[in-house]
C-alpha cells in the first residue's frame, strides 16, 4: 500500500514552454501533499504543500506564478513549471502524506531538462 | 535547518549488519524519528519511524536511545541494493519535512 506515481518520469523542453507533472496517490487518499526540488548531489528541498480543495502554500523564494499547484481531488495533485528556463532544469519529487504520524510516501520523482 | 546530525557517508561489506547513526540532541517530546532512503535517481522511499521505543519492520530495525537524543537505524544483513543515502528526520504533528544531507551508504561485494 501507500504507492505514489509521477508522471512523466523525465521530459525535456525547450526554453519559454510550459510543462505539468502529475502526482497520483494510487491506493489512499491524500489530503496533503508535497512538491520537492532536488538539483545534483544535493538534498531535497520542499517548495510547496498541496492542499486538497485550497491554494499550495509554497516555500520562501518559490515563486507561485511560475510553479502552479492544483490539488483538485484526494488522489492528484498537478505541478506546472510555467515559462521554463534552463536554470529550472532539475528532479521534481511529489510525496503525499498518509496516516496520523505524518508518514511521507514519496513519488519516484520526474527529471525536467530545459534546453 | 534539519535538526539531526548523521555521518556524511558509511561503508558495509554484503551480508553484514549496518548501523546507521543519527544524533538529534534537540529532539521535542512529540518529534516522531523518520528514516528515508534514496536510491540513485528515485524519490525516497520509507524505512521505518518510531516514537519512543525501538521499532521493527521487514526492512529495518529502529534503535531509539532511552532520552531520545539519538538513534540508529539497522539494516540487518546489507545487500547491494540497499546502497543508497539514508536521511533521519524528525517530524512533529503538522510540520514540514526538512532534509538533511543524510549518510550515503556503500555496500562492498
């Protein structure tokens, strides 16, 4: 149990698009769930929490018009790097909590590559 | 900040236990201890958590020290596939999960 999907697992853009990334909780429903970034040989870095029917809370210095976050159901929340630029090129990780002690379950993450 | 401290990285020979540190000094009555791993180019995936006393599970066992400041994590018999970064991370009730470097763990053939 506790299976998160991302989808799509890598993409490549060309600079000025815009890309989604979808995160599904597959076998629970998830209230809240959570956006990281993750760029080479560094730590994750959460940029936002995604609330099921309200607005994404996002992180100090993540900018809210150029990462989009909709939450519209108990299974899916969506991510789109809009405007993408070379510099947004990195490992986008979503995990969806479940249960009463705060257990993250975490997708296996999608590899945007900006040329 | 993260609020744990852990070993930048771990070697293990195959078929022999590990013992992954974490020390959190700072640890509140109500911070429930997470471990998290990593494999290469995946999202992290859930070992174990505990609160108070020492935890079990098909993947790993989850020492907790009597006054809580620190734990272990033990992988009982490490195979090549457990060769990943580990992250120990405290979480309590409605807070954010904040990574640390975590230990990468090398697991010797």
């Amino acid at each position: 149990g506790a299976v998160v999907s991302q989808h799509p697992s890598r993409v490549i853009c060309k600079s000025g698009t815009s890309v989604k990334i979808e995160c599904r909780s597959l076998d629970f429903q998830a209230t809240t769930m959570f956006w990281y970034r993750q760029f080479p040989k560094k730590s994750l870095m959460l940029m936002a929490t995604s609330n099921e029917g309200s607005k994404a809370t996002y992180e100090q210095g993540v900018e809210k018009d150029k990462f989009l976050i909709n939450h519209a159901s108990l299974t899916l929340s969506t991510l789109t790097v809009t405007s993408a630029h070379p510099e947004d090129s990195s490992f986008y990780i979503c995990s969806a909590l479940a249960g009463s002690q705060e257990t993250q379950y975490f997708g296996p993450g999608t590899r945007l590559l900006v040329l | 900040d993260a609020k744990t401290t852990q070993p930048n990285s771990m070697e293990s020979n195959e078929e022999e236990p590990v013992h992954l540190p974490c020390n959190h000094s700072t640890i509140s009555g109500t911070d429930y201890i997470h471990w998290y791993r990593q494999l290469p180019s995946q999202g992290p995936e859930y070992v174990i958590h505990g609160l108070t006393s020492n935890v079990n599970n098909r993947m790993a066992s989850l020492a907790i020290a009597e006054d809580r400041k620190s734990s272990t994590l033990i992988l009982h018999r490490a195979t090549l596939r457990d060769a990943a970064v580990y992250y120990c991370i405290l979480i309590d009730y409605g807070q954010n999960f904040v990574f640390g470097p975590g230990t990468r763990l090398s697991v010797l053939p």
